[in-house]
C-alpha cells in the first residue's frame, strides 16, 4: 500500500522538482539587474551566466544520460536535487562572478539529467495511455518556475538582493529533494543508454527533425526572454514590480498552456496540439517585435506567447516518445541538450544585439527563429493513420 501510494504521488514530486531545476535554470533572467550592480559587471556579462549555463546544460544532458542510464531512478533524481539545492545555497555566498559562474557550471552540470531522467521515469510510472499527459503534467513544474519563481525572485532580488533569491532557491531544492525521497517508488529503472542507442537516433529523420524544430523554437524564445527584465526597463521605463507582473504573466500563462495542452493531447495527438501551440507561441513574439516600446501591448503579447512556452517541449517530449519507445532514454536527453543548445544561441545572439543597442531587432531576430520551427513541425505531419499517437 505504501508503495501504490508513492507511486500515485510520484509524477507530482517529479513535477516539484522541475520547479527546482527550471528556476535554477531560468534565476539569472529574473535579476540582470541586481546582478550586474551588486558584482560590479554589465548586463551582457550577466546574460553569460545563462549562456555558459545553457552550453553546459546541453553537452551534460545527452552525457549524463549516458553514464546513468543504469542508476536506480530514485537514487539518481534524489541525488541530482541535493546538488541544485546545494548549488544555489553556495551561489548565495559567492563573493564574485567568477565563483558564481563556476558554481553554476558544476551545478548545472549534474542539474542536467533531472529533467529528461524525469519525464523518462514518468513513462514507468503510469500506463501507455496515459504517458503523453502525464509528461505533460511533469513539465508543468517549468511552467510554475516561470509562473511563481521567477516573479518572486525579481521581486526578492529587487527587494534583498541576489544573494537571499539564490538562498531561498536552495531551500526550495531541500524541500523538493524530501518530497521526492518519500514519494518515488524505488527499484524504476530504465532502458540502458548505449552507442548503439545512439546510431539508431542518428538514423531517424523524423526525430533529428522534432529536435530541430526543439532548438529553433528556443533559440527564438532565448534571445528576447533572457533579457526580458533588461528590455521592458529600457524600451517602456518599466519599474522592477511591473517587469516582476510581466514575468508572471508570462509563467501564469505558461502554466495554463500546459494544463490544456495535458487535456487535448490525448484526444488531438500531439502533432496537432503541438501546431497550435507553436502557432501562439509565434504570434506572442511577432506581437511583441511590433508593440516593442508600448508596455501593455508588449504583456499582451507576452501572455500569448507564455500560452506556448512550456507547452511546445512538453508535446516535443511526447512526440519522440511515441516516435520511437525503446530509444525515449536518449531521445528525451537529446531534446533536452538541444534545447539548452537554443537557449544558448539565443541568449548569446539577443546578448549580442542588447550590448550593440539593436533592442527592437532582438524581436525581429526571435520571429525568423519561430518561424523556421513552425515551418518544421509541419514537415513532421505524421501520416493520417499515425496521426493520433504521434
């Protein structure tokens, strides 16, 4: 009885510790600010911490995958949310950004294989049936990192500084980090991950593809997101408390995107209810590339885009599960590399274009990107009989 019990609770602590992990992923954006001033740097040099982090993230989710596909599951998660909360309890004592950086490379080294590790064990935790929205419902734990941490943390930053956002992050991560030891069953393992697991990825030109349309959907979202806080104060004078409300308007929609998205893609198949989403998360950014400089058009914008944020890789997710089961352990990896590589094109091309003060073409620049991954996912149409579980 206990174990069912674990077992029924299982999916919502994996999805508590994708809020851990998607908020030490996504902290740096929500203090740019605070950052620069308190370690005397430029917001470029601060935006780095998520383009370092995001290079670091996408060669150690594939690698991490490989070396711990044998591990028990809940000894590897558990373990892997000790290190992000341990990580960001030192990343509030660091006394410069050089510590800082290198503490976020280590953390975020091992922080790597949280996410595509638990979307792989949700697959085990419940039926066939019920595995594309049980996915889903894992990643909502990015979307509430978008939603609530975020915020909060823009507005702890702004308030006591990075150090006491840093703080409260690692004290999030021990709480997640119990929960889970006590809600996982124990003995789940998965499919090992081997070299030939690999070639037969390789071979596949539908999933090379879904994880092409992965990174340019990022790469889009990257370069406006990570200087998101930096670009409303600079084009509308937005005060830190309305760039935290933007934030949260973002994640809250973000949050709502997941949870229709978890109840249609049973019945639409995820290839059409990854269009729709990709189609909002397009017409968000080209609202927000025209509205640049008007503060209420620019949120607007912002809360459609936020519809598809989470949503668009929690169908990619599902897609190349259903594409090819027996390769999910590395598929999932390398979808979640991928995006780390878009987060760090985008970030370092959106750096690039802040630092140069081209500030209304980052949106423009992030709409090509969009475009050419919508232009993607509807070369992967599945064929109609496949079209339900694909």
């Amino acid at each position: 009885m206990e174990n069912l019990r674990a077992g029924r609770f299982g999916p919502t602590a994996l999805m508590l510790g994708n809020i851990v992990t998607g908020s030490s992923v996504l902290a740096p954006a929500g203090m740019l600010p605070e950052l620069s001033a308190g370690l005397g740097i430029s917001i470029h040099a601060a935006g780095l911490l998520i383009t370092f982090g995001a290079i670091t993230l996408c060669i150690g989710s594939p690698l991490t995958a490989w070396l711990t596909s044998r591990i028990e599951r809940r000894t590897l998660l558990t373990t892997t949310l000790a290190v992000l909360a341990a990580g960001n309890l030192a990343s509030a004592f660091a006394p410069d950004y050089t510590s800082l950086l290198v503490i976020r490379l280590v953390m975020l080294a091992v922080g790597a294989l949280y996410t595509p590790q638990a979307a792989g064990t949700a697959a085990l935790l419940v039926s066939p049936e019920r595995r594309g929205s049980t996915i889903a419902y894992i990643f909502l734990g990015w979307s509430l990192a978008a939603a609530v941490g975020l915020p909060l943390i823009t507005f702890i930053a702004s308030r006591y500084g990075w150090r006491a956002a840093y703080g409260g992050i690692g004290v999030l991560g021990c709480v997640s980090f119990l929960l889970l030891l006590v809600r996982l069953p124990a003995g789940l393992r998965g499919t090992p991950v081997d070299l030939k697991t690999w070639r037969e990825v390789g071979r596949s030109k539908t999933i090379l593809l879904l994880l092409a349309i992965t990174m340019l959907q990022m790469s889009g979202q990257f370069a406006v997101f990570t200087f998101m806080g930096p670009l409303l104060k600079k084009l509308t004078e937005a005060s830190p408390d309305a760039i935290g409300m933007v934030f949260a308007l973002y994640g809250v929609s973000g949050f709502l995107g997941v949870a229709i998205a978890t109840r249609i893609v049973d019945t639409w198949g995820a290839y059409r209810t990854s269009l729709l989403f990709t189609c909002l998360v397009l017409v968000g950014i080209t609202g927000w590339a025209l509205s640049a400089g008007t503060i209420v058009w620019m949120a607007i914008a912002v809360a459609i885009w936020g519809l598809g944020f989470a949503s668009t890789n929690s169908m990619q997710q599902v897609r190349l599960v259903a594409a090819a089961p027996p390769l999910a352990s590395a598929t999932v990896a390398l979808n979640t590399s991928v995006l780390y590589i878009g987060q760090a094109i985008g970030s370092a091309v959106g750096g690039m274009l802040f630092a140069g003060e081209l500030l209304h073409t980052i949106g423009f620049v992030a709409v090509g990107f969009v475009v050419l991954a919508l232009m993607l996912v509807v070369l992967t149409r599945p064929r109609p009989a496949a079209e339900a579980p694909a």
